[in-house]
C-alpha cells in the first residue's frame, strides 16, 4: 500500500474509532466543548486565535465556547505576558476532571471490546499504539506544508 493510501486509510480509522467511542458513550461535556478541553490539555495555555486556528473554527465561534467553559469553571483566562491586550486561556483543575470524566466515559464504551480481543490482536492493538505514539513524534518535528503557498 503507497503511503498516500495508508495515510488516508490510518486517519480515517481513527477518527472513525474516536467518533464511535464518542457516539456511544454518555458523558455531560457537550461535544464541542470537550473538544476544546482537549485540545487545551494538548497545547496548554493559548491564545483565542491560536485556538481557533488549532480547531478549524472562526475566532468568534472559539470565544463563545470558551466563555460556556469559563462559565462551567473549566477555563481560566489571564493576561498573556507578551500582549497585555490579548489573554492566555488555560484549564482549570475542574477542567481537567471534566475532561478525565470524557475521557472515561470513552474508556468504558471501547474496555469491552478489547477485552473480547485474543493476546495477539490485544498485542498487535500494543504496537499499533506504539506506532501511532512514533508518527505523532515524528509529527511534531516535521515541517508543515504551508497551505496558502502556490507552486508554480
């Protein structure tokens, strides 16, 4: 399989994986929200901005979710050190148990599963998570295509 096919095929399973996991699980975090929980444990403290470019999502639409998880105590803002005009977004120690509570809510729907899997299908899930760990390194020391260039 040429890398193309397997890269396609690798992000589609996944995402698959995850929105089943989330589809079928029962959590209190509505969706969106959680995903931004998530994706502030990922980055730590950032700006609106970078948020809203990190999610694919407009500025305004970022801010109105981060005000819901402000409301819910799940976010803290502070000035950012370099632009006092700008503010630094961070989790709180309720957002994170927010998050944790998504997070196994997502365990308990997938345990089963695994757990009707043999050894070697539990082993080959072990390297597939090893793997996925290694791209995700290699990933973050690669660099970006730039999307606005043109060639040619």
């Amino acid at each position: 399989m040429e890398p193309t096919t397997l890269g396609n095929e690798l992000l589609r399973s996944a995402a698959r994986l995850s929105r089943w996991a989330s589809r079928h699980a029962s959590f209190d975090v509505p969706f969106a929200q959680a995903r931004l929980l998530a994706l502030l444990d990922e980055l730590g403290p950032s700006r609106v901005s970078v948020l809203a470019a990190a999610d694919h999502s407009s500025q305004p639409t970022t801010t109105n979710q981060l005000q819901r998880l402000e409301a819910a105590g799940w976010v803290h803002r502070a000035s950012d050190p370099d632009d006092a005009r700008a503010s630094v977004v961070s989790l709180s120690d309720e957002g994170h148990a927010a998050l944790e509570s998504v997070r196994r809510a997502r365990l308990a729907v997938l345990s089963p599963v695994l757990d009707r899997l043999d050894g070697p299908a539990l082993d080959r899930v072990r390297i597939a998570v090893d793997v996925l760990d290694e791209l995700l390194a290699a990933a973050a020391d690669a660099p970006l295509p730039n999307p606005t260039r043109k060639d040619g």
